[in-house]
C-alpha cells in the first residue's frame, strides 16, 4: 500500500511539474526558403545566457525543444555560413502548449543585415563540419569545478564513475589543453584536475594519426579527442587551487594545481600528498608518461613479476597507503620550427597491506583441498620519470623529432606470511616465513625520427632509430619453516637464503618507412623494421648455515637473452570520405638465443613467419561508422618463463622456468559499431574481438601426494579468446532523465595441465549495468544504477572442476546545490557476492558523504566536509577463478573517517596583479 501511496505522489509531482512547462517547435530555412538540415538551436535564460534547452534541426530544418518553465528567453539558431539567428520569447501561464513559432529564414554571412547581428548572445553548441564544439560559459558550473564537472554538463558527452569520458558513444582517448598534452596521453590528468573557469571552448573531433596530419593523406587511423580552449586571459596568467585537509585518526592531504601559461609555453604543476588511499598518479598514469622507455618491476605504479605469477607490491589502493605525489608539465614553442614538450613526475608511496587469502583447489582425480593464507606487507617505492619530445622543422616538407624518457626506481618490501593446505578438516602441511626484498632500477629510452614528404603529395619517407638501456637488481633475504605433516610424524625443512639477482638491459630498433601514391585515395607503403632485445641475468643464491654466508652453486646461474626480429612490409590503402581499406603483410624472421651457465646449456630457435594484415572501415553518416581490423603477431617468451633458475621462496610452491618454449603465434580479429543519433542525443555501441593463439603458454602444475605444487611454463596446442559488449543509451525527454545499458561478454577457451591431466576449461565472465540519470545538472545530479557479474567455469574431463560465482553492485550517486552557497553530495555502493564454494558472504554497503560551503569574495575558498564509510564496511574483497581453483581475496582498507578541508582559488593575470574570479 505504502508503494501505490508513494507511486501516486510522485506520478502527481510529476504531471504537476509538466503541467507548468512548454514545449517549443520550429523551423529553420536557407535563403531559398529550404530547410537547414544540422543546425543548432538553444534556449538560453535572458538574464546570463545559460542554456535551458537544446535541438538539432533535423532532414527538412524542423526542431523541437523539450519543455521549459515559465520563464524570459532567447532563442538562438546557428549553422556553418550563416549568421547567428535569435529571437526574444517569454513562457507564461498563457502560452500555448506546444509554442510553435513561424518559420526563421537564416542569412548568409555575406548577406547579414546590420540589425540582424546580437553580439551578445551566446552559441552553446556549433557543429564545425567534423568538430563539434561547446562555448563553456553556457553550462553552468560549482564554483571551483573541474572540467570533468563540466563535461558531465555538456549534451552528448558521459562521464562514467572511474572518470572515463565518453563523447557521442565513443571513448575518449586524448584530451589536449589549446592543442598541446597535458601530462602525457591520460584523458583524466587534465579534466579532474583543470578548473572549468578556466575554459572558454570544448571542442569534440577525431583527430587524424600522425602519419596523416603530416602527409596530408588519411590512413583510416583516428582518435576521439577533446580540445580544451582556454579563455584568452588563462591564456597568459596563472591559476589553479590548492588544497589542505585534516581529519579524524589523523587523516590528511594536501593538493594544489598551479598553471602558467602565455602565448609560447604552458607550465602546470600537480602536487598530492594524504594517507587516505588517493595515490596521486596511476598505473595509467606513470606508463603514459613513460612512453616505450618503461621497465616492468617495482612496486606503487609498477608491479614486480616473480616467476611464480605473484605480484609483490600494491596496486595503490589495497592496504593504508601513505603516497606523495610531484608532476609538472612544460610545454613551449621556440617560434614556428622548434617546440618542446615535456614532463618530469615523481611518486612515493608507503603502504601497509594485511592480506588474506582462502583458496579451493581441484585436482584431475575429482578431489579437492583448501588452502589458506595470510601476509603482512610493509611496502615503500620511490619514483622518478622524466619525458621529453623536441620536435624541429627543418622546412615545411620535413621534420626531426628526439624523444627522451627516464625512470628510476627505489624499493623495499618487507612480508610476513604463512601458508597452510587442507584435506578436510586436516592439515597437511604449512609454511611460515618472512622477506626483505629491496631494489634500485633505472630504464633510459633515447628515440630519434626524422619524416620528408615530397611534391608529389602522399608520396613520402620516414626513419628511426630507438635504443632502451637499464638495469633492475634486487636482493632477497629470506626465512621459511616449512612443515609437512604425516600421520606418525612431522618433516621439517629450514630455509634461510640470500637471493641477489642483477639484469641488464639493452635493446635497440631502426626501421625505414616509404609511401607512393597511385592516386588521389590510393597509395602503397613499405618498411623495413629490425629490433633486437639483450638481457643478461645473473641469479646468486646464498645459504646461510652455522651464521656463514655459503654460495649455493646449485640454484645460482647467469643467463643471457638475445631475440632479434627483421620485418619486411608491404600494404595497399584506400580512403575516400566515407570508406576507407588497408591490406598488407609482413615478413618476420626471428631469432632467439640463450646461454644457461654453469651448465653451459645454449637455446636457439629460429621462426620466420607472413603475418597477413587488413582493415576496413565505413561511416555511415555523422556518429555512425563501423570498422574491422584483422591482424598476426608473434610474441616471444619473457625472461622470467625461459629462465631455468628455480624460485622457491615459498618452498610448497616450486616455479621454474622452461628454455625450450617457443613463440606464441596470435590471429587476431574486431568489429566495432558506432551509432550516434544528434538529432535524440541515442547511442549505441557494438565491440566483438576474437583472438587465436597457437602454441599459447600456460603454467603446467603438478601436486604431489603432500600438497607441494611444482609449475612450469609449457606451450598448448591453442588457446581462444572471444570479447563482445554493446552499450544503448538514449533520453526520456518528458522525464528529462536519460538511461544507459552495457552488457559485457568474454568467453575463453584453453588448456589446463595438472598432474600431467590435459583438461580444456571453458570460461565464461558476463558484466551488465544499467544506469538511469537525471539530464539537467544545474541543481542536482541523480545516478541510480546496478551491475551484475557473472562468472562460470567448466572443464572437459570432470565436472567436479566446475565453477561460478555471481557479484552485485547497487550504486546511487547525488549531488544537490542547496542554494548558492551549499553543496552536498552522496555515494552508496551495496556490494553482494554469491558463491556455493565460499560460506560467508564479505556483503557490505559503502557509503560517503560531503557537505561543502563556498566563501570568501567570489566563491574563491571552500570549506568542506567529507565522510568516508559512514558505516564503516570497508574492506577490499575480490573472487575470482583460474586454472584449478577458485578464490575469495580479502585486504585490509582505510575504514571510516571525516575529514575537513579547504580549498583555495587562485588567478593571476598579466598587468592585474592577483585577482580571483567568481566560478560559474
């Protein structure tokens, strides 16, 4: 009953809130009295030009505006040629429903009329043949807002929950602030931490590859790219904010984003650092900055791969982490031949991580046991990363380009764990153990490119030359007790062991491109690519027995890598305005060699493959393509799977390599789906990718009769991959509410080796949400949504294996401008886990809360309240599956805390001093 009361209230709210709004209708026409087909039209209020309502005239230049309250008005038409058309109108009780109004001729530019001309109107949204473009001044924004705040404004334009943007359905890859990056190529880096006050346009294009821009033929190959146009006086000044917090249990943080720029350079500085969990820079984030110079090992933005699969380290949000983290970004144009891109960051982060893990293991003879484990992790890293890009055009016909990146890495770790397995209710054995593992890594990338292009336009040659050189040590000291126990007796084993390993590194690359058109939409390429990849590997191991330090010959080896590849290719691409082919092949010849001591045992292996190449794609109209891509790749073994150096830091789980692997050889084929509706702002999105590998690697395990695994790295006769997802969203525009699905498959199919049973594990992992929010963002901002995930397992020879388990996440996010002064905000996530293999169920309800108070003159400082985990359920959970077994993960995490803040507004202009301006 109470539900039927509550649906009548808010169906009669509802029809209230309708009754009392208009909708407008109209037409738009060319000097010859035609219909305008694409033009835009908004409602803005009279009083400070903030959009109300928009529409897209559609085939015969007819629009329709949803419902607007009572209200003064101007209307306001615009189209590529023609002057801006306005109209002053006013909604009263009187006017009818819908207000339709006469037809609108538009004039030319040439044309225009004196009187026609309304300087001080404002254009929200024009559509510039390929750009789309939003004036930012006409969507209001909080006082200090970032730009990811605007976005979410912005018609067309999605911002999800991880920060993520999508415009007209597709994601975005690359956001530039007036043409330049910004921290590299992470879209998030400039719109969470950008104010939108200091933005005058968004510009939304495909932006043509590299390739293309400079030699003026299009290869098919395109990003989703956002343009930030600043405002002219943020153009030369300062601004940014700053930020200083403190809380309960003594959480804090400290921020600030300080910006110079002027007509030759950029200068931005992000500075972050709290023990509330907020690491500052991503994973993400720091391989951006890295470009091709990156390492793969340490902790905090890298994860340190030991042999066994096990990452050591932290992703930065398990456990309580303490971080720091320092970037600036310069940007600077020597004149019109000589720029300078560039970015130095360094990140820390200290971290406490108790972790805890229960695992259900199967075996080929249908039985199965359990396994346990806990660990106590204090983990420090240190970064640093320096990138560069010098860019110099040496005439208009070509350039040279050097590129630089630097990484240093510091680490220690320190881990306490103990690891246990189970018949039943009996143990059957158990280790307890402990590790300091510190390390100091450096990676250096040096790239230099030189392009000319020719008269003949098309008609081009390219070159580069590439060398990466470095070094990852690290030393290891360790203790393990290791027990196994029999009926009438216990074995137990001591293992007390330095372990110093050292890896060089040094690679290098050159490669020579050329393209010849055949005519206006057809040309051929051809390159030539040679890479060669060196590691050399020194392994020590040294026991200590008796408190003497005794060299352990057995386990320590040297070993060299040396994989050098040549390709030969060639291809044929067509592109026209709307469809657009490339098919090609390459030739690889591969060689790899190796050198195990002191076994003087040597590996080489040769491969000499065609990998065929092809693409297609065809637009359909404005927003609506669909492309397909169908491309081989070889991939060589890593060092840790070739090495034969055995890794028994946890003595129940021996790993070791296998230098007789070969590489994997992968088919790999997509077809992407775009649809996007300007006229209904409706989307839809289709994906489907395929991957075939033949001679996959997998890690074979075998299980001895007291639960002791020994792994190592085999290749399988072929492994399938298949990912599809489709997203659908549109408005309800009586409503003013829009809503969003997504459903996301993967399906796999591979081998699985244990104790020498071949089984074939079929997986299937399905992940649908459903979001519904509301359209208007002036007052409040309502996401009400759910996502389900679906995981099951099935192998061929027992269905004893078989496995599944099925996660929830009911989400609600709010946000309310109570008045001019006051915001408050609201989180809630209920997170439900289901699986028969695991008897209780971590289900929490996360939920965080802020209250904010603008002060000062102009809205410049703001006072704020923040709540984390009011009820305080915060742990981190993950279940997931594998090969034999499934298992529930559980971490520790920052439970509930407050904590007040206050941030600061700042700008400076060129002839004013300091001066602060009031946010939109």
């Amino acid at each position: 009953m109470r539900l039927h009361l509550w649906g009548l209230l808010l169906l009669g709210l509802s029809t209230s809130a309708l009754s009392q709004r208009v909708a407008i209708q109209g037409k738009l026409l060319d000097e010859n009295n035609e219909g305008l087909v694409g033009a835009t039209v908004t409602l803005q209020n009279q009083s400070d030009s903030v959009m109300v309502a928009f529409s897209v005239t559609d085939s015969e230049g007819n629009f329709s505006m949803e419902k607007a309250p009572k209200g003064d008005y101007v209307l306001v038409g615009s189209f590529i040629g023609y002057e801006p058309l306005t109209q002053q109108l006013s909604i009263t009780d009187q006017t009818p429903e819908p207000y339709v109004l006469q037809p609108k001729k538009m004039s030319p530019k040439d044309q225009v009329l004196s009187e026609v001309v309304v300087g001080s109107e404002r254009i929200p949204i024009t559509l510039k043949q390929d750009t789309i473009e939003y004036d930012a001044q006409a969507f209001k924004t909080n006082p200090n807002a970032s730009v990811e705040e605007l976005l979410k404004r912005l018609p067309g334009m999605e911002v999800q929950r991880d920060g993520t943007i999508k415009a007209q359905g597709e994601k975005v890859q690359k956001v530039l602030v007036d043409g330049k990056e910004f921290f590299g190529n992470d879209p998030k880096m400039a719109t969470k931490n950008l104010p939108a006050d200091a933005i005058d346009k968004v510009q939304v294009f495909d932006k043509k590859s590299e390739f293309a821009e400079f030699a003026g033929i299009d290869d098919g190959n395109e990003q989703k790219t956002i343009n930030l146009a600043l405002k002219e006086d943020k153009k030369d000044g300062t601004f940014g904010k700053i930020t200083g917090a403190y809380g309960t249990d003594n959480r804090f943080q400290a921020k600030a984003n300080i910006n110079r720029f002027n007509a030759q350079s950029q200068l931005s500085y992000i500075g972050n650092y709290n023990n509330i969990n907020q690491p500052g820079f991503t994973i993400g984030d720091y391989l951006s900055f890295a470009g091709g110079g990156g390492f793969s090992s340490g902790g905090g933005s890298f994860s340190l791969e030991v042999p066994n699969g096990i990452s050591v380290g932290n992703s930065g949000q398990d456990g309580v982490i303490t971080s720091t983290a320092t970037g600036i970004n310069f940007n600077r144009d020597f004149g019109k031949k000589l720029e300078l891109r560039s970015n130095y960051i360094f990140s820390s982060s200290v971290g406490d991580v108790q972790r805890q893990v229960n695992r259900t293991n199967f075996l080929e003879d249908g039985s199965q046991y359990s396994s346990k484990s806990t660990s106590n992790q204090d983990n420090r890293n240190f970064n640093h990363n320096l990138s560069t890009r010098l860019k110099y055009e040496l005439d208009p016909s070509q350039d040279i380009t050097l590129k630089t990146n630097i990484g240093i890495i510091d680490r220690r770790y320190l881990i306490e764990n103990e690891n246990s397995n189970y018949r039943g209710e009996s143990i059957q054995n158990q280790t307890i153990g402990s590790s300091e593992s510190t390390g100091d890594d450096y990676s250096i990338n040096l790239t230099g490119s030189y392009r000319k292009k020719f008269k003949k336009a098309g008609r081009t040659i390219s070159g580069s030359l590439e060398t990466t050189f470095g070094n990852t040590n690290n030393r290891s000291d360790i203790l393990a007790i290791s027990d196994v126990f029999y009926p009438d007796s216990t074995i137990r084993t001591t293992l007390i062991q330095d372990q110093i390993s050292d890896n060089n590194v040094l690679n290098y690359s050159g490669q020579l491109s050329y393209t010849e058109p055949l005519s206006t939409y057809n040309y051929l390429d051809f390159q030539v690519v040679r890479r060669n990849f060196n590691n050399g590997v020194i392994s020590d191991y040294y026991d200590l027995i008796n408190n003497e330090r005794v060299y352990n010959a057995a386990l320590s080896r040297s070993f060299t890598k040396d994989y050098v590849y040549e390709v030969y290719s060639a291809g044929y691409n067509f592109n026209k305005k709307k469809f657009s082919l490339a098919a090609g092949v390459k030739y690889q010849t591969s060689e790899l060699t190796g050198e195990i001591t002191p076994e003087s045992v040597t590996v080489q292996q040769e491969f000499n493959r065609f990998l065929p190449n092809a693409r297609a794609g065809y637009e359909f109209g404005n927003g609506k393509d669909i492309k397909f891509s169908y491309r081989t790749n070889l991939k060589e073994p890593s060092l840790q799977q070739l090495q034969p150096t055995v890794n028994n830091n946890d003595p129940l789980r021996i790993y070791q390599g296998n230098p007789n692997l070969n590489p994997e050889y992968a088919h790999e084929a997509s077809l992407n789906f775009i649809w996007f509706d300007q006229f209904s702002f409706t989307n839809f999105f289709a994906f489907v990718q395929g991957v075939y590998t033949n001679n996959k690697i997998v890690t074979a395990s075998s299980i001895d009769d007291n639960l002791v695994q020994y792994s190592q790295p085999i290749n399988t006769d072929y492994d399938l991959l298949l990912t599809g997802s489709w997203n659908f969203g549109r408005p309800i525009k009586p409503l003013k509410i829009k809503y969003n699905i997504r459903h996301q498959i993967t399906y796999n199919e591979g081998f699985v080796y244990l104790n020498n049973v071949e089984n074939i594990a079929n997986r299937w992992d399905h992940s649908m949400t459903f979001k519904v929010e509301n359209r208007s963002k002036e007052h409040f901002d309502l996401v009400v949504g759910s996502k389900v995930q679906l995981n099951t397992t099935s192998y061929s020879e027992s269905e004893l294996y078989d496995q599944g388990f099925t996660n929830y996440d009911h989400f609600v996010d709010l946000s309310v401008n109570l008045g001019i002064k006051w915001i408050i905000k609201s989180s809630i996530d209920r997170l439900t886990y289901s699986s028969e293999d695991f008897s209780t169920q971590p289900n929490r309800t996360l939920w965080r809360a802020e209250l904010s108070r603008f002060i000062l003159k102009g809205d410049r400082g703001e006072l704020k309240l923040v709540a984390f985990d009011l009820l305080n359920q915060n742990i981190g959970v993950d279940q997931s599956s594998a090969a034999n077994y499934i298992q529930e993960e559980r971490v520790n995490s920052l439970g509930r805390y407050f904590l007040m803040s206050f941030t600061y507004s700042l700008s400076a202009f060129k002839g004013g001093g300091i001066h602060f301006e009031r946010g939109r």
